[in-house]
C-alpha cells in the first residue's frame, strides 16, 4: 500500500499570494493514497526540510511530492532530506506551482485550481517510482579550457596550480587573446600587455599546462568527468618543436604584403610571422594563402635562412585525441562588423575607425609606434569624435539588442589617453546614456569630462560625411534639444561586442545552451553563472556575456574553483534514470542501438525459458548505465515497447497525462 | 449567432506540454521567474528530452479529453542529447498525418522549440497555442470514443 506525503511550500509570498496553499494541501489530503498532506512557508529552510524529514518517520511514507517552486531548483535539496529520512531520493517528485503557477496567473481561484492538478499529477507519477541506485563512473584529472585569451589563462593557471593537468586550445597561433590588443585598461590605466604577457609566460612555463595553440576542438564525446575530446592541431607550417622565434624568416620572406589580423589589418606583415612580439609560444607560423612557395613552388627563402631548420611546407593538419574530466569554455568575443552602419560612413572613410583599431594606433607596438595619426595622410587629428553604442542597445535589427557594457568605460578612456598625450585635441563623445557602474569607474568617466574636459553630447548621430576633406558628424544634442555638425579629423565607433562566431560549433559539439545572441547559457542566471547546464562544462568570460576584465578574471577564478572541486573526486555520482530493455520482449532488432547518440547499447545473447523445460537463446539488447545519458530516444523507437526510461517511464507519463485530462 | 447569455462558462480548452528538461522547461522556468503571462489551461510536464515523448503520450492525451497537445524541444542543432529533437521532428510529422487520417485537427499538436533563454517565447508560444486551441473549440472526436467513467 502507497503512503504518499505531500508539501506546499508557499514561498513566502511568492506562491502563497496567488495560490490558497492551505486549500491545496486539504484538497490533496483526500487524494487516495496520500496519508499526510502539509503546507509551510519555506519548504527548502532547514526546519522545512525537517517537517519532510520528520513525516517521513512518522507516517512511514513510501513517496513525497513537494509543491514548491521548479525541480530544477530544490529536487536536489528534498532528494537529500529524503535520503537523510531513510528513503530513497528516487521517491521525491516536485510540482512545480511556482514557475509554472503562480508566478504567471493572477487570478487566485483560477492558480488554485492549477496548483491541485499539478500536485496531483506529481502524485501519479510518485505513485509509479521506483526506488533508483545512482552509479559511480570515474574522473578523469584533467581539464580543458577553450580558448586562451584572459579568461582562458586564469582558469587555466587556477587550476594547475590546484595541481590538475591542463591543456589550453587556441585557435590563433599565440594565446593572449583580445586583451593583447589592447593598450591600456579602466580604470587604473594600467598597460595590458604589461599585466597580461606575464600570466602568458606562467602559463608556458608550468609543469601541469599545454599549450596546444593554432588548435581547434573538432569532436567531444562522453559526458561530466570523461570527455574525450578530438582536437585538431592545424599546420602552421613551422615545426614547433625547433623554431626559437628569432624572426630572421619575417625578415626575409618576400611577400610582406599580408594584413597584419592583429593590428586589425591596419598594416601588413610577411606570409611567415609571430603574430606579436610576446606571443606565446613564440613560433612562426605561414599564411599558406600569402606564401608565395605554397602558392607558386618558387621561393624557399625562409627555409633556407631558417637556421634550425623548422620551416615544413608539407606539414598537414594532425589530430590528438585526449580525455579531460572537465571542459571551460573561454572563447571570447570579436567587435560587430560595422559594415551595415552605412550612415557613419566606416567603408568610404579611412578616418571612420572602431575603437579597437584606435587602441592599436595608440599602443607602443602598433601600426604608429603609438603615436596617434589617423589612418588616410598620417597627420594629427586635432578634432576626433567617438560615437557611442554603434550596434548596441540596438532593437533595429542591424545590431545587437543588449548593451556591450565596456564601451562607455573604454571611450572614457581613449578620450582621457589623448587629452593627456595631445591637449591640444578636442574630443567630443555621442552618447545615449552613460553607463558607469563597478568599483571607481564613474570616478574614472568623471574624471574624463572635469579633469580632462571631454565634451559630451548626449544625443544620436545622424550621419558621418566627407566634406572638402573633413569628416562632418551630423547628430542631435538632446539636452540643448539643438542639431548640431561637428567637423572631425578621425571618427572613432565604440562597436558592440558580440561572441566570438566559432562558439557556435563548441556550443553544438558540448551539447550547452546558447541563447539568440550567441552567448552560452549559464545554468542559474544567480546561483550558478559560471557553469553551464551541461553537467562539466564551465563557461568564463564574454562567451557567457559581455563583461570586463576585472569580471572576465574573476568569472575564470570562479569557473577553476569549480572545475578543481570537480576533479578532486575519484568518482561521481551517475544519473540513474537510464534506459533499462525489458529482456522478455526485446527481440533483439537494433532499432535503439540506432538511434541512441552514445552508443550505450550493445546486444547479448542470453538463454531463457520457454515452459515445458525447453530453452531458447536470444539477442536482446543491453544498456550500459555508464554510458547512457538517459534521453529516451530509445525508448520511443522500440517497436515491441521493450525499453523504458527510469524516473521517466512511458507508465508515469502516461499516468501524467491522465492525471492532467481528469477535469 | 448563439445566445451567450444561455452558455454555461466561456470553452476554456485543457493543453498537455512536453517540455524537454535542458531547453523548454527551463524557458517555462524563466517566463515565470519573469512573470509572464499565458493561460493557466496549459499544464507542463517535464521530460528529459522532446524525442522521450511517444506518440502514443499525445493519442491518450486526446483520448482522455485534452483539447490541444504541445511538445517543446531544444531548437535544431542545440539539443542536450545531440539528436533528440530531430527524432521529434520526424516523428511528430508522422503524427501529424496519422491525426489527420483519423479526423482531428492538426492544429491541435504543434511542435516548437523554445530555449532556456526564450522565456518570452515560450510565454508567447503558449498564448498563441492556447487562442488557436480555443478557435477550434472542444475536442470531441477522440473523447467520444473513450470510455466514459461511470458507465
């Protein structure tokens, strides 16, 4: 005989204001087979836990249904109370009348109602649980992290030096990452390349870290604490082993004529080059598109000055394979492509540049040497306007909804950086509101207008034309409600960010979540924003959203916290609601081991009796429980109904959907 | 037109949703943490995955008296099991026919992919469901063969 308990939570108000919680738990009292039915204001507090806990004892339940708000929150926490009571966690079912009630209805009666059919229908289904065994599979003690930009690198570092071997896929060749471009950062003004390349160097030089740059992720199998993961190491031509950067092949190579990627293409560099001088490693890799050897067969100029013979024109594209009981993703972000902002005038003037070009003409070693000349004759700017939110905020379709969150912070920079350097220049800035919130930074965005006195237009700009040779910048003062043109010698676009476009097959190949903007989905936007709802899968950085670096550093720390909590255990915990054939009617036709993407199940024969003392032996099918992710593809293709999905058997559905239709 | 006045209640029809556990129960999740809104005649059930759904969970829904039967999945290409969805897709076009075959609207089942950042969607998709259920007004077709309780 069932002995069903049942709770209602009320959520303090949260659910109590919508939904008659006492009226629920009395309506439910009178279910058949339900023997205790309460109702408390916090069910997930220590003394709600206890109430579970304590009916179970006393009226020796054999399943619990907590009316409370999403599984996906709390079925963890009343699974371990029940556990605690001495009953199997597998005999919990949570109706959601939270999320799914009383939250979007209004009308009280009316979410009552609701509230008694989801209780009920959880009921069903506790009905027909079974007690479940979670399996144990082991961990492997080695973390992935995918990309090697900031993020990449603290995670990285954090968990080596925890003591776990990690590997770092890049897929340019040096780590570093977006902050390498940068010249300075908010809102200390420090040099990025002088608090960057160091980490980059920790990183070559520990003991527990592999670099694998120039690499891409091609395949991911398996599952939390046993991935293994094909990773394809593209040929740069160059063997690393042997190349010692001396750059005398840069020197030499005839075709220097390529763009330079990473002085956003406002210079050029040879068809062999080290993307930057710090980069790590610090090994030449060929543009085969550029190289006039791998286009024509003449030429060899590199090899034959290489003075240790690295350069392989014949190297091919080579794959490792490797485990790793944890994947970070780190892959970043890229500035939106201005090209449809056709009313800024980015294609037909030299001197309409994005912020991240205006950062490589003020670095050291950038295209200038650091000295600010705009980009069509090399002189002086002595007017340069920076337009604000240029695809951010932007719900027309040509760029991005959200808001980029750096840009105000970065423009207030640039402004200050040129202010200093050149007081002689005046710099306007359109903006749609400033946004400054973070430890000193409207300290920082005041300091550029009081201190170094920025002028701030609050306003849209129109249009950016060329005029005799000017860039006349054409928008809408909004506080002197005034159209105003300011003629400009370099126009400067805080372009949106959005993600770097290759997380879209990571996202795909690791099974995580990624929302319309490309950006991964963390698994809890509060409590979990640095893991992914894909079970050993972590995300820092901008790939999760757009963020700084103080932020981006601080997610990576959190994302290594995590991942080291994860690898310091032998074993996990499986999840035991697996498919599991029913062995009489299985008649061994292979239609689940086609569909199942784990290849979880595998055939044996087994004898069985037919009565009268005769025997037979079959082929039925046979799931590994290691394997088995527990999906139900299978489930639905059986044929003969053989195989069914624990805690989600085709029974308790269906005892589901009835429990819904009875009005 | 008909005497409203002699109408018991407004028809409001009664809609079962699978919801994946990976994608559209947690759009569920965020169109209430939200607090959006769509009508409270659609009751979810959870699933690991769309492809868990067997036609079969959508014939006994109608034949018990549901109005309209939704399923939710991971958009194409974004499915926590790799695959699932697709299955779902097929499957669910399969069902279309055979529902078809046996005279009740197809309009009654749909299939929509919403993600666990799509909490407006789903908000959105369940509106839109639940007008375009009401429009065709009760099921009767299936519910009429079932056995009635009582007799």
């Amino acid at each position: 005989m069932q002995r069903i308990g049942v709770f209602i939570c009320w959520c303090g108000s949260n659910i109590a204001a919508t939904v008659d919680v006492e009226k629920v738990a009395e309506v439910i009292k009178s279910e058949p087979g339900v023997v205790y039915a309460a109702n408390y204001q916090y069910m997930c507090s220590e003394n709600g836990q206890q109430l579970v806990k304590q009916a179970i004892k006393e009226h020796n339940l054999t399943g619990i249904v907590i009316g409370a708000c999403s599984p996906r929150m709390h079925e963890a926490t009343f699974r371990k109370a029940a556990e605690a009571a001495g009953l199997n966690p597998y005999m919990v079912e949570v109706a959601n009348i939270r999320e799914h009630c009383s939250w979007i209805h209004k009308d009280m009666e009316e979410a009552t109602e609701k509230a008694v059919i989801l209780v009920r229908t959880a009921i069903a289904k506790v009905k027909l649980n079974a007690p479940l065994m979670a399996g144990e599979s082991p961990v492997v003690k080695r973390a992935l992290v995918i990309g090697g930009g900031i993020a990449g690198i603290q995670a990285a570092l954090d968990i080596a030096d925890a003591g776990f071997e990690v590997d770092i896929v890049e897929k340019n060749a040096t780590i570093g990452g977006r902050m390498a471009q940068i010249d300075k950062t908010f809102p200390t003004l420090d040099c990025s390349a002088c608090i960057l390349t160091p980490k980059m160097v920790d990183c070559a030089q520990h003991e527990k870290i592999d670099i694998l740059s120039y690499s891409e992720v091609e395949d991911v199998k398996g599952f939390v604490g046993n991935f293994n993961v094909k990773i394809r190491r593209k040929a740069r031509f160059v063997d690393e082993t042997k190349c010692t950067g001396c750059k005398i092949c840069m020197e030499k190579c005839p075709s220097k004529k390529g763009l330079n990627e990473f002085n956003m293409n406002l210079n050029t560099r040879p068809a062999i080059y080290i993307p930057f001088a710090q980069a790590i490693p610090n090994v030449a890799v060929i543009d085969p598109t550029q190289c006039i050897k791998m286009k024509t067969g003449k030429c060899g100029i590199c090899q034959k000055f290489c003075g240790v013979g690295a350069i392989d024109y014949e190297q091919k594209d080579t794959f490792i394979e490797r485990q790793y009981g944890a994947i970070v993703v780190a892959t970043g972000f890229k500035p939106i492509s201005v090209d449809n902002f056709n009313e800024y005038g980015y294609n037909d003037n030299k001197d309409v540049i994005t912020s991240l070009e205006l950062e490589r003409l003020m670095n050291a070693a950038g295209p200038t040497n650091g000295v600010l000349l705009r980009p069509s004759d090399g002189e002086h700017p002595k007017v340069i306007t920076f337009i604000q939110c240029v695809g951010s905020r932007d719900t027309s379709g040509c760029g991005k909804p959200y808001c980029s969150k750096i840009c105000c912070m970065y423009t207030a920079k640039h402004a200050m950086l040129i202010r200093e350097k050149y007081p002689d220049t005046e710099v306007h800035v359109f903006y749609i509101d400033v946004r400054t919130p973070g430890k000193n930074y409207d300290e920082f965005f005041r300091r550029a207008v009081e201190q170094y006195g920025v002028d701030y237009i609050k306003g849209m700009v129109g249009k950016v034309y060329n005029e005799n040779g000017k860039l006349m910048v054409q928008g809408s003062n909004l506080i002197d409600n005034e159209q105003i043109t300011i003629e400009s010698d370099l126009v400067v676009l805080a372009a949106a960010i959005e993600p770097e476009p290759s997380v879209r097959k990571i996202a795909t190949l690791l099974t995580a979540s990624i929302d319309t903007n490309n950006f991964l989905t963390e698994s809890h936007a509060k409590l979990r924003p640095v893991e992914s709802p894909t079970a050993g899968v972590y995300l820092a950085g901008v790939c999760q959203g757009p963020k700084d670096i103080p932020e981006t550093v601080s997610q990576a720390s959190a994302c290594a916290a995590k991942v080291i909590g994860l690898l310091v255990k032998d074993k996990l915990k499986t999840n035991p609601c697996v498919a599991t054939p029913d062995e009489t009617m299985c008649n061994g036709c292979s239609q689940c081991a086609n569909v199942c993407p784990y290849g979880a199940i595998t055939y044996v024969e087994k004898e069985f009796r037919l009565g009268g003392g005769k025997t037979e032996i079959r082929r039925v099918a046979s799931v590994n429980p290691a394997v088995c992710q527990g999906c139900g593809a299978c489930t639905v293709t059986c044929p003969s109904g053989a195989m069914d999905l624990k805690g989600f058997s085709s029974k308790q559905i269906m005892s589901e959907v009835e429990a819904i239709c009875k009005m | 037109m008909q005497d409203v006045s002699t109408e018991k209640k407004e028809f409001t029809p009664n809609i079962v949703a699978f919801c994946c556990n990976w994608c559209s129960y947690a759009g569920a999740d965020l169109a209430g943490s939200s607090r959006l809104t769509y009508p409270a005649n659609v009751k979810i059930i959870r699933v690991p995955c769309s492809c868990r759904v067997n036609p079969m969970f959508v014939l006994k829904a109608f034949q018990r008296g549901a109005d309209g039967v939704i399923l939710c999945g991971c958009h194409p290409g974004d499915c926590h099991y790799v695959t699932g969805n697709y299955y779902t897709r097929r499957r669910m076009a399969l069902l279309y026919s055979f529902l078809n075959y046996m005279g009740i609207e197809k309009e009654r089942t749909r299939v929509e992919w919403v993600s666990a950042a799509e909490g407006a969607r789903f908000a959105s998709v369940m509106n839109d469901f639940v007008k375009q259920v009401t429009e065709l007004g009760e099921n009767k077709r299936l519910t009429d063969l079932r056995v009635k309780e009582g007799e």
